[in-house]
C-alpha cells in the first residue's frame, strides 16, 4: 500500500471514529451539561481529537483538485446557521437545553476554523497545535469567568465572583469538589499557560505524529489563483 493509501486510509478510519463517538454522546448518554465523571469528560473529548487528527493527515492536494473548500467550509457554516442558530433561539429560556448545545456548538466551531486552515494550506502540526490551543480555552473555565465578569449581572448572587463555583462540573472531575474561587482562578491560568505554550512549542513536536513524514509526503503549495481572479487584477 502507498504512502498516499495509507493516509488516506487512516483519515478515513479517524474520521468513523470521530462519528461513532459523537453519534454515540448525541443518541446515546444524556444531554445533561453537568460532567458527571472524569471518564465521561474524557469520552466527550474523542470525537474532537479523532477529527482533528483525521484533519490534520487530509490529502490536501485532492481536496484542492477537486474545490471541495468550496463545499466543506459553507457547508460548516450551514449546520450552524441552519440547526444551532434556530435550537439557541428555541431554547432561549430553557438554560439547561441550551447550554448543551452551546457545548456542542463550541468544539463545532473550532473545528470548523481547524478544518479552513488545513484547507487553505496549513501544516499538519499548526493543525494539531491551534486545534489543541483552542480546546483547552473552551475546557480551562476562562468563559465562566467571563460570564461573571463581562456581563451586567442584577441578581446579588452573580453580582460578586462565588466564593464556590458550584456549576463548574468540569472542574470538579479534576479536583474531587467544586472548586473555590482561588482554584477555578488557578484552574483557568494553567491551562490559559498550556494554551500559549502549544502556541509557541517547535513545529517539529507536531509534525513528529505524522507517520508518513518523510517517505515521499509533498510540502503544501499555494493553489493557483483563479483565471477570473487574474483577469480582473489586469
């Protein structure tokens, strides 16, 4: 089998991976926003990090050979205009429902964003690095901490940070209790740190999860630019 095979290969296997998964949270365990476990939490990550390994070892040169950007990215778009868009407004007063979805909705985008990058040329590693760095923004609690502090709250309880954050389940997983005020603060700044250092880590640390590299892999080359584009530049 080809080196080009066996990419494509494993993007299609990583690819029914990521679908069994999510298939599997969507019909199958509850749409409770509350992380009842550590196991659970981590089961809920898969299908985000099977996507993004199946998006970074694309073969972009046959995504570009047949224009499919111009169908995978609006079509990213479609399933949030089309069926995010209308469930946020039909759940607006029933928070729980809705805040589920926004979960859902959240690694959606990222990987959307992942996907418009690979597409447009990007590396493999800066794949799996940006995907990475924005994961642990959505999970490090730093939107909690937004919601208390960005927004005009009129309810006493929210108008001060807790002393407790009793909804942050995410964080309890980790620590065994809802976190205080100090450890969602610590919480949140480490992985803000892991973030910014994924940012700023060497390429090749990256690069290195390619098992292909270096038997007969091409570097990514600007497309041409369209004949219309050159025309109306003359």
């Amino acid at each position: 089998m080809t080196s080009a095979l066996r990419r494509n290969a494993a993007v299609l296997v990583l690819a029914a991976l990521a679908a069994g998964c999510a298939a599997i949270i969507w019909f199958v365990m509850p749409h409770d926003r509350e992380v009842k476990s550590l196991g659970i939490f981590l089961f809920k990550l898969l299908p985000f990090v099977f996507a993004t390994e199946a998006l970074a070892r694309l073969d972009v040169a046959f995504f570009r050979k047949y224009q499919l950007v111009r169908v995978l990215v609006p079509a990213s778009f479609v399933v949030f205009f089309l069926y995010f868009v209308p469930k946020i407004f039909f759940y607006a007063e029933d928070h729980p429902t809705l805040y589920y979805h926004v979960l859902v909705l959240t690694p959606l985008i990222i990987l959307s964003l992942t996907m418009a990058y690979r597409l447009g040329g990007g590396t493999p590693g800066n794949t799996r690095r940006i995907a990475a760095a924005m994961l642990l923004i959505m999970v490090s609690g730093a939107e909690d901490l937004a919601y208390l502090t960005v927004n005009n709250h009129t309810d006493p309880e929210w108008a001060t940070i807790p002393e407790t954050w009793t909804w942050a389940s995410h964080i309890k997983v980790f620590l065994g209790h809802y976190p205080s005020k100090m450890e969602a603060y610590v919480f949140i700044a480490v992985h803000v740190v892991l973030a910014l250092f994924v940012l700023a880590a060497p390429t090749r640390w990256f690069e290195r999860l390619n098992p292909w590299r270096g038997r007969g892999a091409q570097p990514v080359t600007p497309a041409p630019a369209d004949s219309s584009s050159v025309a109306a530049k003359v």
